[in-house]
C-alpha cells in the first residue's frame, strides 16, 4: 500500500511539474539598429519583456522564434496602426520600429 501511495504521489508531482515548466526561451539574437552614432544593441537569447532604445529605428529578430513589437516600454500596447511597422517579427526578419518601445521573445 505505501509502495502504492508513493507512486501516485511521485506521478503527481511529475505531472505538476510538467505543467508548470515555462515555455522555452528564443535562441539568438535580437538586433536593434537606432542611428550611426552609437553601437547596434543587441539582446542575447532574450526571454520575456525587453525595452527599446528611445532612438530605436529598425529591429532585426536573428532568433528561432518570433518577437513581438510593442508601442510602449511594458510591453503591453501592440502595434498595429502603423503600417510602415510590423508587430509580430518572424526569425530572420526586420522591420521598420520607429515608435517602438519594447519587444516580446517567449
């Protein structure tokens, strides 16, 4: 019977750790471009929510997954209005981000 208890537990906390295990974190790089005065920033293997330069003028998603643009610092206000600027950045794309203020990698 505790031989029998302690696999269900066993299979409880494998289950459970299964589901809260986080989604995995893009590979690459994320290269932002704002003038030629300054250095290319550049954000190793990024995870989560990153701000922008205030300058930034274009973004380049070198990653294995796709970014997501975002109008504000936070990461909460996406951009859609401008068509000049795309939201979502597929792995191996650029894009115009004059008015970025953040992106998003998962």
């Amino acid at each position: 019977m505790r031989r029998i208890a302690l696999s269900a537990l066993f299979a409880a906390a494998t289950l459970v750790g299964m589901a809260a295990a986080p989604a995995q974190a893009a590979s690459g790089q994320v290269v932002v471009y704002s003038t030629q005065f300054r250095p290319l920033d550049v954000y190793q293997d990024p995870h989560g929510c990153k701000k922008l330069p205030l300058d930034t003028h274009v973004v380049f998603n070198m990653t294995n997954s796709p970014i997501k643009v975002y109008a504000d610092p936070f990461c909460t206000i996406p951009i859609t209005e401008d068509p000049t600027t795309v939201g979502t950045l597929e792995p191996g794309h650029g894009s115009h981000a004059g008015g970025a203020g953040s992106f998003k990698a998962p």
